[in-house]
C-alpha cells in the first residue's frame, strides 16, 4: 500500500481518517454555503421519506390522500430533484472514502441482538424524524444555525433521548460481548492485506472518475447555472453531496456520538467541533438571510418534543443517525445497511398514519427568532444559545472527569 499511495502527495488526506471535530466545522461552514446556493438547509430524511412514497408507488399504491406525502412534493424523481441528486452524491462519497480507506468489508451484525436493535431503533429514527419534521441535520446541526424556535425544543428532546437510549443500551443485556483479537505480540493487530488495501484504492478512484463523469455530463446538459432553475443545479448538488458524504465517511462523523461519547466517556471533541460548525453557519446563514434568503420556521408543537425523544432514543439504540449509518453500510456493515431500511420504514410509517394523528400533538405555533428579536437581536440570541450549550458541555466534561478521579 505504501509504494502505491505515495505516488499521492495528498495520502494524508485521502487514506487516513480526519479529525471529527474539524471535520464538524468544515461540514457546517460548507452546508451554510449550501444553504445560500439552494436556499434550503442541508438534509436527508426528508428526501429518503420520497424514497419511500416512490417504493409504495412502485406498488400500485395512490398517495394523493395522504397529506404528509403531499407535503413532500413527491414530483421528479431522485434523478431530477436537487435534493434527491444530493442524497445519492452522498453514497458516492461515501462509498469512495470508504474505499480509499480500505474499510470496505462484508460485515454481519455481531449478535442477534444487535439485529434487534438496528430494526427498532432505526425505525423509531425514522418515524420520530419526520414526526418533528427533520432528523439531526435538519433540526439539529443545519437546524440550530437558522433562527426557527421549533429546532431547540428539538434539540432539548433529542439529547433527553438520547440520554436515556445510553442508559437502556449500557444495561449488561445490551452491552456487546468482547471479543478476543490475535495480535503481533506487540500489541498491535495484525498488519492489513496490502494488495487488498491497493485494490480497494484503486476500485475508488473508478468510481471517482465514474462520479466525475457524471457530474461533467450533468454541467454540458445544463451550462448555465441560474439558482431560480433546479435543473441547471443538479451538477453543484452532486458535488456537494459527495463532499458531504466524503467528509462524513473521512471524519467518522456521526452525530450521534456528539453526545453519546459525551455522556459515556466525556468525550467532546464531537460535540465541540459540532457547536463551533454551528455558530459559523449561523453567522454565514444570517448574511445569506439579511441578502433576503428565506428560512423554513416549523411550529413548535408536541409532535417537535415526542419526535426529538423518539429519534434521540432510536439512534442511539441503532447505533448511529442517518449519517453515520450512511456511510456505515457503504463500508459493509449489514447492521447499519438494516438500520437504514428499518429507516426508511419508520418514515413511510409516518407518512402513512400522520392523518390520524390527533391534532393536538401537530399544531403549534411558529417562532422565527429573527422577527420576535429582530435580526441582529435573533442572531445574538442564536449566537448566544450556541456558546451556552458549548459552555455546558465543557462543564460536563469537567465534573464527568472530576468524578472518575
């Protein structure tokens, strides 16, 4: 492997894993730029929620009754939304860091109960993220930063759940059996298959180049980038969406861990990175604003606080949010390859029953931050909001330390 990457001068950059936390703040400067081309935030479930309404469709079945599917616009195809192009771009970038990292490997769940808890925790992700109308990205990370109330009551619930789907999965019946590893003799496991890890490498860059491709015929087909045609958009949402994922897959980013680790180990260099993306993004997001961009304001509603909970519980029972199961599964894991359908289920669940639900748990009332404070009001609140919870996380991190001495 070595002989083989060196021929790369950036090997640092493409072979070996990244640092978390500023791999957490490149990922919130880049979807605030995201947000300024677009004119929507960086997210997924609400596209994998199309996904699912299309499966159905591929069934015969008629969704024009069902008012949750109406409202997610199930026009196009995934080929021609900019959302859906994104989503696949991910995959790509994540599959092509995985591969370059040589941690592509089948990989079944290591018990049956880790089977059971990439069902039921990946469908209760799945229905709690779109009954709070967005998922860690939407109403967290790429939440936070755009000044809409609903996404802090989100963020309040998801932690609560997340803290308590710590607690249930630390119980002796959940913990994972460990597992004894042949080593060297000096402590370090055995030395990887170089020409495998040169043949993974190499199966990356074709798919890079298949990727590059791609987005070469997407920019001939349409030459002439206008924000206001979605169409001449699709080739930046490919390339965006494959950073998105390259970076998630090189930084081993998933935002559950930003407070998992947090609550198991006093870990924070997630949760750290995560919060300083944010207060960027919210200050590059503002400007993109104060220009006149619109933001989307959800109602602060009930159905906000029991989705939080529910997703907040249902990753950390899973094992990883969509992000981390995202590139996860593009590594081999078929744990997380479960998760991500149980995913997709626990959206169409949603979708399918949102009519019934009492109205009760989904009307609320909608709270732009930026209109109840004014602009540089709502941005010191948000900016203010921000650096608190950066603060209570190294209080934590102190007393968490301070109390295993």
């Amino acid at each position: 492997m070595d002989s083989f990457s060196h021929i790369f001068s950036f090997r640092k950059y493409l072979v070996n894993f990244w640092n978390i936390g500023v791999a957490m703040i490149v990922l919130g400067v880049l979807s605030a730029v995201y947000f300024g081309i677009f004119g929507g935030v960086w997210a997924v479930t609400g596209e994998m929620t199309r996904w699912g309404g299309e499966f159905l469709e591929l069934f015969g079945a008629d969704l024009s009754g069902f008012s949750y599917y109406q409202k997610q616009n199930l026009n196009g195809t995934p080929l021609t939304r900019t959302d859906g192009i994104m989503l696949i771009g991910m995959f790509v970038g994540c599959l092509v860091a995985s591969l370059w990292a040589n941690k592509v490997k089948f990989r079944l769940p290591a018990s049956k109960i880790r089977v059971f808890q990439a069902i039921v925790g990946g469908f209760l992700a799945g229905f709690g993220a779109r009954l709070a109308f967005g998922c860690n990205l939407a109403n967290f990370f790429t939440g936070l930063p755009y000044f809409s109330l609903h996404t802090w009551v989100f963020t309040i619930f998801m932690i609560v759940g997340i803290y308590l789907g710590v607690k249930v999965c630390n119980m002796p019946f959940f913990k994972p059996r460990a597992k004894l590893v042949r080593t060297n003799g000096r402590g370090c496991a055995i030395p990887l298959d170089k020409a495998r890890a040169k043949r993974h490498f190499s199966y990356g860059i074709v798919v890079f180049a298949l990727f590059i491709a791609w987005v070469a015929y997407l920019i001939i087909s349409n030459p002439a980038i206008n924000p206001k045609d979605k169409q001449s958009l699709l080739s930046l949402a490919l390339i965006f969406g494959f950073a998105f994922g390259f970076i998630i897959a090189k930084g081993q980013v998933c935002f559950t861990s930003c407070f998992r680790d947090l609550f198991l180990f006093g870990r924070d260099i997630a949760t750290k990175g995560a919060i300083i993306g944010m207060i960027a993004a919210s200050i590059i997001a503002f400007g993109f604003v104060f220009q006149g961009a619109g933001i989307k304001i959800v109602e602060v509603s009930l159905a906000i606080v029991l989705g939080g909970f529910l997703f907040g519980f249902g990753i950390v029972f899973a094992g990883g949010c969509e992000c981390g199961w995202m590139y996860r599964a593009c590594e081999g894991q078929m744990h997380f390859f479960i998760a991500g359908i149980t995913n997709f289920i626990g959206t169409m669940a949603l979708a399918l029953s949102y009519d019934y639900l009492p109205s009760v748990l989904v009307s609320g009332v909608k709270v732009n931050l930026l209109e109840v404070f004014g602009k540089l009001g709502g941005l010191g609140i948000n900016i203010s909001l921000l650096v608190g919870m950066l603060c209570l996380v190294l209080i934590y991190r102190y007393f968490f330390f301070k109390r295993s001495v």
